[in-house]
C-alpha cells in the first residue's frame, strides 16, 4: 500500500485530513458553514493603511457569498440554514434534508475582529450561543489582534471551539507588497504565537497562482507554514473578479494542469496532521473574469482527487 493510500484509508478516502473529515470526528456528523457579515471594514479600505483593500479583493470584502449586514446575527443564521434546507438534487426538493444538522458560523466579510471590543461581543456571542452552531470561525488578518480581542477569543473558546482564519496568501514579501496586503511577515508569526497560546485553532489563507510567483514559491509558503504547526490551511487557486485591481494587472494565470500540479506539490509539504479547509476557489459565476475553467468547480474538484489517485509521486520520491 502506497503512503497516499495509507493516508486515503486513514482520512476518510482523501489522501489528507479534509475539514470534512475533521468536522466528522470532532462532532459526529457532518457540519455545514453558514457565512455571515458582521457590517466591518478593513483597515485596507478605510484609510488606516489604504484605501483599495488587496489587489485580488472585491467590494464585498471576500464575502461575496455572505448575507446582508442589515439582518442581525440571529437572522443570518436562520437564513443560511433555510439555505442549506432548500437545496435541490436532480431539481428535486430536499426539504428536510438538513433539519438537524449542526453548523459553523464563519464571519467572512472584511476584517471580523477590527471594530471596536463591546461591538464584537455584540455579534460573536449571538453565534455561538446559537443551538445549531457548533463552532465559531472568524477571518480576519494578523495585525488586528490586539490583546483585548485575544482575550475575548479566548473566552468564547471556552464555550465552544473557536477558529482564527488569518489571510497571509505568501511568505514572500515583494509578492505581499504587490498584492498590497499591508503588513509584514513578522506580523503573522507574533499573532500566530498569540494565538496558540490560547489554545485558538488557526487557520491560514494561501493563495496559489499569485502574480510573479513561481512553482518553488508557493511550495516554500505551504512547507513554511506547515513547519510552524498551523491547525489548518485554505488552498486557493488565484482567480479574477470583475470590479478588482487585480483584473487590471496582465499576468498569466494558472492553467487547470499547472494548478494540480502545484497543488499535489503543496499538501504533499502539509503535516498530515494539518487540515485541508479547501483545495481550489469558487468565486462568484457572475463576477469571475478568469480563469474560465474554474468555474465549474465540481469538475475541478473530480479531477484534483483523480491526480492524487493516478500521480506515483510523492514529496517528490517515485512510489513502487
């Protein structure tokens, strides 16, 4: 038996520990994420370091799929779980289907932890005091921890598990310069080492594709990373959204080919012990410029398993 297929046998039939599999062992069953928008900003949009966010950003802060800020917290939530109870198979209605089911309430938009502290707890407790929730996830980035949102993680953490998603994209400087990500790598160490310290799963954002970046680059983020002890890592392929700087900006994207290439290369550097959140990007159909080919994510994600199946490689060794 093969090291992936020993990996494939012991994560569910993945060859790495998939959040699907994680959720499963963590809480018996399957869990779906609901996206939710706490109406925050940026300090990349409001001026504190810039004004146009991240090169690749959309207006909606990286929410695209989230809900209206208008609606309470409460509401959100009842809204992403009528979602997932309406979902269709075979245009068939399901209804019912996810009655029952246990959630993840992920703040998505924008920058969920820089608004003032009394706000925060306005909007964090409501979800995961929710029965249906089971986890709390909040994206945000490394230089908007200070130390009385720590604590206040920390203490939510006690009720239950609580989830940090920081959004690096690189380890390498002159790319985060370029995508105007507003802060170094030093950053990112101290706020993951705040982090753990309080016994805060992390989860870290890795875009793969970025501009100017080679093969060799993006394996160097993902191994660095893994050998800092992450708890988990989104692997994003680097797609164009309408309305972007980024659209602006002539540089070759990934081929479908070259992305699993790069991406096996990727989570073959992860510890196994590292959860895979996601494996490619699924950008709004109506806002994506390119490249075309990931939009059709199901195809995509059939393909990627099918490589790791077929591929006789692994951490660059050939497999007998």
């Amino acid at each position: 038996m093969t090291k992936r297929e020993e990996m494939a046998k012991s994560f569910g039939g993945k060859p790495y520990r998939s959040l699907d599999y994680e959720c499963k062992r963590l809480f018996g069953q399957k869990v779906y994420k609901i996206s939710l928008n706490a109406g925050m900003t940026c300090p990349n949009r409001d001026g504190t370091l810039g004004t146009g966010g991240c090169i690749f950003c959309s207006a909606g802060g990286s929410g695209d799929f989230a809900p209206p800020a208008s609606l309470s917290i409460e509401e959100q939530i009842e809204a992403g779980k009528r979602v997932f109870r309406e979902r269709t198979i075979a245009n068939k209605p399901v209804k019912g289907k996810y009655a029952g089911q246990k959630f993840i309430a992920y703040f998505q938009s924008y920058t969920n932890t820089y608004a003032p502290f009394d706000y925060l707890r306005t909007v964090f407790y409501p979800a995961i005091r929710h029965p249906d929730i089971v986890c709390l996830s909040v994206g945000t980035r490394p230089d908007c921890l200070p130390e009385d949102v720590l604590a206040l993680l920390e203490e939510l953490n006690e009720e239950k598990p609580v989830w940090v998603e920081l959004g690096l994209q690189t380890i390498h400087e002159r790319t985060a310069r370029l995508i105007r990500r507003g802060y170094e790598f030093p950053a990112f160490v101290r706020a993951l080492e705040e982090l753990h310290k309080r016994n805060l799963k992390v989860i870290v954002h890795v875009i793969l594709g970025l501009p100017g970046e080679t093969f060799q680059d993006m394996v160097e983020t993902v191994s660095c990373l893994s050998d800092m002890g992450i708890d988990g890592v989104k692997l994003q392929l680097m797609h164009v959204l309408r309305g972007t700087d980024l659209e602006k900006l002539k540089f070759p994207l990934l081929t479908m080919e070259e992305y699993m290439d790069v991406l096996i290369a990727c989570i073959e550097h992860l510890d196994p012990s590292i959860t895979v959140h996601r494996i490619t990007g699924d950008g709004p159909k109506g806002m994506l410029v390119a490249p075309a080919w990931s939009a059709d994510k199901k195809r995509v994600l059939n393909r990627i398993h099918h490589e790791f199946k077929v591929r006789r490689t692994w951490q660059g060794k050939a497999l007998e």
